[in-house]
C-alpha cells in the first residue's frame, strides 16, 4: 500500500459508506435552503475534484439536477480542488 495514492488506505466498503453518508450530509443541509438547491441545476453536470492530504482523499462531487453526488475522483472533473 503506498501512502500517498489517495483513498488506497480506505477498505472499498468504507470508501462507499463515507461517500454515501458525505452524499446524504450535503443535500440534507441543501434540502435547508431552496433557493440554492434550485440554483445548482444551473450547474447540472459540472463537478468538482477534491484531493485532501494527510490522509491521502480524493473525491468527486458531481451536480445532478438539484442534489449533489459524491463519487470516485474523475480525470475529466471541471474543477480539481488540492489540500
């Protein structure tokens, strides 16, 4: 296992689990505010990277009409994000 590829410390059960529950935290809390929830499907299909060291996580946030999907970073992500 090396260190620095990203998630390749997480079991690919647990890397479901934290996506999905990630998932469901971010359009819980935009489920809060229409408004914004309803400005995001401006943005249908553009997506985000994200890449967080130390632990070594990366992820893709993808907007899907009105929500936001969490999944496996993408080489074609819009946006890549590092940290």
């Amino acid at each position: 296992m090396n260190a620095a590829t990203p998630n390749a410390w997480m079991p690919q059960p647990l890397r479901k689990l934290a996506g999905r529950a990630l998932e469901t935290a971010l359009n819980h809390t935009l489920s809060l505010d229409p408004d914004t929830q309803q400005k995001l499907t401006a943005l249908n299909g553009r997506s985000v990277q994200l890449h967080v060291r130390g632990p070594e996580i990366a992820l893709a946030i993808t907007v899907d009409d009105s929500h936001l999907k969490v999944g496996p970073p993408r080489e074609d992500n819009q946006l890549k994000v590092a940290a």
